[in-house]
C-alpha cells in the first residue's frame, strides 16, 4: 500500500517539480511511512515522554513528527504566532490549518501522533498537503 502511495504522490509532485522519497521512521508506539522531498536537515528529540523528528529545507519550509507526552497541543499554538484559521475532522483525525506571515501551517492529530508542516508557500502547499494526507502507520512489529 505505501508503494501505490508514494507513487501517487510522485506523479502528483512533478508539477511541483519534486522528487519524493519513502521515508520510514520509529516513533514510540508505532511506525510512520511518509514520502517527502529529499534535500532537507534532519533533527531528532528524544525526551523521557516522547519524540520529534523534523525535516527541514532550505526554504526553512518544514515537517515534523511528534508522539508523546507533556506538550501543549496543538503544538502550533497563537503564542508563537499560529492563529487556527479552520479546524477540519476526517474520522479520527484533526487537522489545524492557518497562514502565517504569508506561508502556509497545517498540523494533523491523531491521538498521541502528531505531524506538521510550517512555513510553506502557496506553490508548495498542495505538494505538503499530499504529503500529510498520505501518512501511514503501522505497528512496531510490521
């Protein structure tokens, strides 16, 4: 399944002239699959409740993966400057969008998981939103 989505995306990304690549990374309780543009800084955190792991370009566009605990959610808040514009729910996921400063912000909860995108522009927007909408997760033993 993550193969017909990734070349989904990869069809839908050359008009946004962007190659995407599978990426699979641990969390706590489960396993993400995502496929994203390649050229970007990797940062991990670790703490004692949980983890992040962010994706950053040279735009200083950016994804990051969240699951854990003791945070304030939604992690894009308005004392940093993320005013929620509209708040949607497709089953059992919330997503958040706004804009700010002229680029884009959308963040996706699923009970303890929690991904986002920040800073993009309207070019990219529909690419990042493809990114967040074909997320998948799978057990750690998958």
């Amino acid at each position: 399944m993550i193969i017909q989505v990734c070349i989904l995306v990869s069809n839908i990304s050359i008009r946004a002239q962007e190659k995407l690549y599978s990426i699979e990374e641990n969390l706590i309780s489960k396993k993400i699959k995502i496929c994203i543009p390649n050229n970007y800084n990797k940062d991990t955190f670790n703490y004692d409740e949980g983890v992040y792991i962010s994706y950053t370009y040279r735009d200083l566009s950016n994804i990051t993966i969240f699951e854990g605990s003791m945070v304030r959610l939604p992690l894009l808040n308005e004392n940093e400057g993320f005013v929620i514009e509209k708040t949607d729910t497709i089953q059992s996921k919330i997503s958040y969008t706004g804009n700010l400063n002229n680029k884009y912000w959308r963040e996706d909860a699923y009970k303890t998981i929690r991904v986002y995108y920040k800073n993009v522009n309207e070019e990219k927007k529909y690419l990042f939103d493809l990114i967040l909408d074909s997320l998948c997760f799978c057990s750690m033993k998958d």
